[in-house]
C-alpha cells in the first residue's frame, strides 16, 4: 500500500520539500522566512501518513507530535540508498560543506568546511554587490582566471610535474582582473577548496563513487570546474540528479527503509 510521506529540508535561506502522494513523487522549494506556515499550509492540503522535517532550520519549527524529525547528516547520506548504491561518498555543498561516507546501511562523517554555497553568494555581494548567484555565474562565464589567480604557468613555465599551466597555484594571488574575472576567480575559490579536501580523503580509500549534491550543484560553471578537477584527479564523481533536494529525498529513502513510523 503506498503511504502519504512529506519530508521539509529547512536550510539557511530556503525550505525544500519533496513529498509522495499516491506512490507519485512532487518536489518544492519556499523561502525560509516563515517555514511553520508553509509546512501547516501544505500538510493541511493531503491527508499525509509521516511528516518529516531535517535540515539546519528544523529548530525553528514548532515542536509536535506529529513530526518526525532527522538528522540532516543522516539524511544527506542516505541520498545514496535513494540512488540503489551500497556505498559512496556524499560531498553535499550547501551553505557550507560536509563531507560523508555511507556504506552498507551505515553512514561517517568525515569532516566538512564552512567553504560552500555561504561563501559563493557571501563574496558576490562583498565584492560584486550582486546578491543572486545565477548573476554571479552569468558575469564569471565572461571571466578569466589568468587576470586573478596566480597559475602554475605564472611561475613554472614548463610546467610542474603532472599538473597543467592553468592550474591555480595562488586564489586572488593577482591584484588585477574585471568584475567578470572576480566573479569567476569566487567560482575557482569555491571548487578548489572542495576538490582538494576531497582528493585527501579519497586517497586509500576504497569507498566509491562520489556524489555531487546541494544547491550549490545547481550552478553549471560550477559543475565544469568540479568535473575539471575530478578528471584531473581520477575521482569517481557524479551529479545528484536533483541537487537542492538531495537531502529530501535521503530523508524518504529513511523512512521507507528503516520503517521510523
């Protein structure tokens, strides 16, 4: 019998939710500013079996018998379970990121960095002043990196071992470059950071492949220069189908699988 589930994904700036009705699967995204009126204004219009609420705003829902709440790191990880895999590592960018190994039913986390979606939109106001992340990536596809960061060309002419000559070496290392060329060296901060702590945690570990999630994996010039890196580094990645609802759907995948209601 299918059962009437929705789960609400509270984050920084935005509600997410995802929600079975009749075995059929809808998907929605609020602005946070007011999350218990959304979430009583949607439960009010279907009859739900489970209402489920994760993410790092569940505080501010008002506590109730009625809901379930869920560990949002547990949720990310289960995103895996959603994708019918048995193992892989969840790199989930968020407002910041985390960095998460589920295996076998069972989920670590690894460790996380306040570099994430925070710091992408946070440095566009500071030095852009523009607020929306879609006008950041819009300005930074006109960018280019050798005005702003110091590349391993800009040192070793020949090169440095197996890295390439567009390789970042320094990140704003140049005190020259465009707004575009800002914006795209915001995009380059950003990505190297994540790809670099994943390269060490992926090193000797035998967990694969790895997934890309979070609303940050909406930005398309984002993605190429993760995929980039990923290449360069022999990473297993892929892109979480719906990424600003990973964590929603991780959250389905546990109460369908661990049978919490």
């Amino acid at each position: 019998m299918n059962r009437n589930i929705i789960t609400f994904d509270i984050g920084t700036t935005r509600l997410k939710t995802v929600y079975k009705i009749d075995g059929e699967v809808h998907k929605e995204t609020y602005s946070n500013h007011n999350p218990n009126t959304i979430i009583k204004k949607l439960c009010s219009k279907h009859p739900f079996d489970c209402i489920a609420i994760t993410g790092s705003g569940a505080r501010r829902i008002r506590e109730s018998k009625d809901y379930i709440y869920l560990n949002e790191l547990e949720c990310t990880a289960y995103m895996v379970q959603h994708m019918n895999l048995q193992e892989a590592i969840v790199v989930n960018v968020g407002t910041g990121t985390s960095f998460i190994q589920y295996k076998n039913g069972a989920y670590q986390h690894i460790t996380g960095t306040g570099i994430g979606g925070g710091t992408f939109t946070g440095l566009g106001k500071r030095l852009l002043g523009i607020s929306e992340p879609a006008d950041i990536e819009a300005l930074a596809l006109q960018g280019d990196l050798k005005r702003v960061n110091i590349l391993i060309e800009d040192i070793y002419q020949d090169g440095l071992g197996w890295l390439q000559k567009d390789i970042t070496v320094s990140n704003f290392g140049k005190e020259t470059g465009k707004s575009q060329d800002v914006a795209l060296g915001i995009h380059s901060l950003v990505t190297d950071v994540i790809i670099s702590i994943l390269a060490g945690i992926v090193a000797g570990n035998d967990v694969h492949p790895i997934i890309l999630s979070g609303g940050v994996m909406e930005n398309q010039l984002m993605k190429q220069m993760l995929t980039r890196y990923a290449d360069l580094f022999h990473l297993d990645c892929q892109f979480f189908s719906e990424p600003s609802y990973g964590t929603c759907y991780g959250a389905l995948a546990i109460l369908e699988n661990k049978k919490l209601w």
